[in-house]
C-alpha cells in the first residue's frame, strides 16, 4: 500500500483547504477561545491510550489536541503549514512520510474526517497499513449538534459551511466496510461554553447513561476484524490454576493433561493449603513429566494475588486462567483458545449463563448476584456482558502488562480477580469476547465464594469506583 495516497494533495476538501488556509488567524482565536474543549478531548483520550508509544494525528486546524496527549512520538498531519505549531518537544509536523512511520505507531487520531474527501477510502487504507493491534480513535459529532452546528454557520465564521455531514450513527455502518470494527464508544461534552465550574460540573453530569446521548462529541475506537492470524497457531499456552485445598481435584487433571497439547504450561499455584493440595501437585508433576507442570506458592492472601503470581512466573503466549475445581471442561476451554487464536479478539470471558447449567451447578443467590452485575456491566462496557464472575478468562501474556498497571485501583482490592481483568481489558481497549461453556457442578471440595454480602458490597463499589475513573473522572 502505497502511504502518499493518505496524504495526496486532494486528501483534504477544497473548500475545507480554502477555508483554514484564508481564516488562519480568525480560526486560531477560535481555537484558543475554545481550549478547554481541547483539553478535555485530549484529556479523555490519554485514559484511552495510556502508555502510547506512538500516535499518529490527521488534524485539520486543531492540532492543539496534542498539545496534552501523553505519548512517546506524536506525528502530525495538518491541513496547511500555518498550524503546525509545536506544542511538545517529542511532536513532529509530517507532510510526506513512509510506510514506517504510521506502521509503528499503536494509535491512530483521526480528527479531521468531516474535512477529508474520501473518509472510506481513507479509512480502508489505513486498515491494510495499520499493525494488527494497533487502534484508530475517531472524533465525530452526533446527528442533533451536526445539524446545530451547521446552523451558527450561518452566523458565525468558524468552520467551513461546506464539510462532510458524517454524524457518528451513519460512521458506523462504514466501519465495517473498511475492516474495522468498533470496540469501544465513550461521548464527552455538553456543553461546549465554558463557564467557571458549572461546565465541568454538566459535562460530568452528561457522561452518565441516557444524559449521554445529548453530548456533542463521540470518541470512536476502532480495531481491524481480518488480521493475519497464521502466526498465533505456534503460540504457547499458559494455564493458571490457583488451588487452596483441593487435593481430590488435582488428581483429576491428570487426563485433561495427557490428551491437551503437550507445549501447553501449567502453573498450580499452592495457596497455602491444609489439606495434601501440595504432594498431590508434586505427584501429578512426577508422573506426568514430559508435560511441563509447574507448582508455585502462592501468597495466601486471596485469589487475585495467587492468581497474577502465576501469570507474571509463567512463559506463555496466551494465559488461561483456570479454576482447580473443574467446573469448566478442558474442551470448552481449548475451544475458547482457539477463538482467541484465530479471530481478533484480544481478551476472553467464558461465560456459564447462556447454556443450561448442570444441577447443583450454581447456588441461587450466585445467579442473582451475576446477573446484577453483569447488568452493571454492560452499562459500563455499553456492550452486553453475561457473566463476570465465571474463573476461566484467557488473554495474551503481552496485555498483561497494560492491564497489570489498574490491579486493585478501582476503589478496592478485587479479591478474586474477575474485575480487575475485564475492567482493565476494558481501559486498555482490547476486545473482549465471550464465549459460552457448560458449567458443571463441584465434584469435590467446596466452593471458596463465600460471605456473598460482603463479597456483594466490595463488588459494587469496585464497578462504581471504576465507572467515576474511567468516565467521570477529569
């Protein structure tokens, strides 16, 4: 793919490109008249990309929104020479650049496509160009402000009357049809006026559900959906079970083991049990020893921490987080991987509450606690969530890292780990796909989820302390 085509010289509008190029002054004042608008896209957006190492921004006359975007390298495309004025050291102006340069960037801007003359086409190259797990954060407006705005045109001097009428309900059905596909959709800003605390005080008010749909602003990320999946068949596989007394249990690994793929890990990590948990994985080791059988001991402070011990000792690709209580058939789990290996997603959640569940499977208040919050959920993620609490969850080792960073800061210390793993999947906008498997009833032992009151109230406010941080929050 020939990279000068995203940036030929009729990439922009003619009459966007006479407008900026005629109005630079005027346009200028309006920008910095308007800078705390600016300053909370861009804001909004460093919670998006946390930890760029790279950021590629198309502008058209606001390239100001970098002047806050924490990333190691910010290249810029800007509409006309006037504003490419240099906001931070690491910031580059780029009229003609190579393959390279956007190839190696994890996030893409997009925030001058009501200016660009073939927005599709744009788009489906940026999609061939563009690495696998890099992401495309497109800034639109919705239909009502699009059409007001288009009004005070009328009026006042600030944008070109002439521009693409792309409210983000229509960019949505050309996301597909250039290989992309929408993973995360967040709307900020209400009111575009700014007066001393009362604007910050409604355009956090207007974040929240229903309010939401009057914001003036979409913030769209975006993924490709066909990626070149050949490579992630030689991945290795890390399982990550965490056992406290459950010796009658490990004993029945044993053929799972022998009939799963032999490059497979498994890491048992001992979280200080009274029973004979810890000879049973020495056992289970020493016979099975072609097969890598790791024995880990945990810290005995819950399973979170058993947990992410386990993920930072193992060497695998893609880690699965498993429960020693088998309650989730070693099938359903290798077919889940292979849904991970082979599509684009990038983090998934097994869910127990689409397929009939066996007896005795799941004990009634249980079900009605997952049902609320997985509720709750699908409220935050603005996409449905069945179950948030199901022990097999299996992600690349590689997003460990950004998610690792968010362990426990939502407000409270996330015992069993389920919320920590999908709302950090969440902040660092992976895919999370769910994928449904059959839950079977305890065969031995009993279930650690107990105190289902407390374990309730720690579980709320977790989800609202990380919708305030992720949506709310300046």
């Amino acid at each position: 793919m020939n990279i000068s085509k995203l940036l030929k010289s009729d990439y922009y509008l003619n009459s966007s490109t006479s407008f900026f190029k005629s109005n630079f002054e005027k346009r200028l004042k309006f920008i910095q008249k308007k800078k705390f608008l600016f300053n909370e896209i861009s804001n909004f957006i460093n919670n998006c990309i946390d930890s760029s190492k790279g950021i590629f921004i198309f502008c058209a006359g606001n390239s100001l929104i970098s002047k806050n975007i924490k990333s190691n390298k910010i290249f810029i495309k800007e509409i006309d020479e006037k504003y490419e004025i240099k906001y931070n050291s690491n910031t580059h102006y780029i009229n003609e650049i190579n393959h390279d340069e956007l190839s190696e960037c994890d996030t893409i801007l997009i925030a001058d496509i009501e200016h660009q003359s073939n927005p599709t086409s744009n788009l489906l190259n940026l999609s061939k160009i563009m690495k696998d797990d890099a992401k495309i954060i497109i800034l639109s407006k919705n239909l009502i402000w699009m059409i007001f705005i288009k009004l005070l045109k009328l009026f006042f001097n600030f944008s070109p009357t002439k521009n693409n009428f792309l409210p983000s309900s229509y960019l949505n059905n050309l996301y597909t049809s250039c290989n992309l596909e929408v993973i995360r959709n967040e709307k900020l800003i209400a009111l575009p006026i700014y007066i001393p605390f009362f604007t910050n005080f409604i355009n956090r008010l207007f974040r929240l559900p229903i309010f939401n749909i009057f914001c003036l602003s979409n913030v769209t990320i975006l993924k490709k959906i066909n990626q070149n999946f050949i490579e992630n068949n030689n991945k290795k596989v890390s399982f990550i079970i965490p056992c406290k007394n459950e010796e009658n249990n490990i004993k029945a690994f044993e053929k799972n083991i022998i009939e799963s793929n032999q490059s497979n890990e498994y890491l048992f990590g001992d979280d200080n049990s009274k029973d004979n948990t810890s000879d049973e994985i020495d056992k289970l080791s020493k016979k099975l020893n072609n097969n890598k059988i790791i024995k880990y001991d945990g810290p005995g402070i819950c399973k979170s921490e058993n947990v992410y011990k386990g993920i930072d000792n193992s060497s695998g690709d893609i880690v699965v987080i498993y429960d020693a209580d088998l309650t989730v058939s070693f099938k359903d789990v290798e077919f889940s991987i292979d849904i991970l290996k082979n599509t684009n997603a990038d983090f998934i959640n097994c869910t127990r509450m689409i397929y009939p569940q066996k007896d005795g499977a799941m004990k009634l208040f249980n079900f009605i606690g997952n049902n609320f919050f997985a509720s709750l959920f699908s409220l935050l993620f603005r996409k449905k969530i069945t179950d948030t609490l199901c022990g097999t969850k299996i992600f690349y080792k590689k997003d460990w890292v950004k998610i690792k960073k968010d362990i426990s800061k939502w407000g409270m210390k996330d015992l069993w780990g389920d919320f920590d793993l999908l709302i950090g999947a969440y902040k660092n906008n992976l895919k999370i796909t769910e994928v449904p498997v059959t839950y079977y009833e305890r065969k031995e032992e009993s279930t650690k989820m107990t105190s289902v009151i407390s374990n309730a109230l720690r579980m709320l406010f977790i989800i609202l302390t990380s919708y305030y941080k992720l949506r709310l929050k300046k």
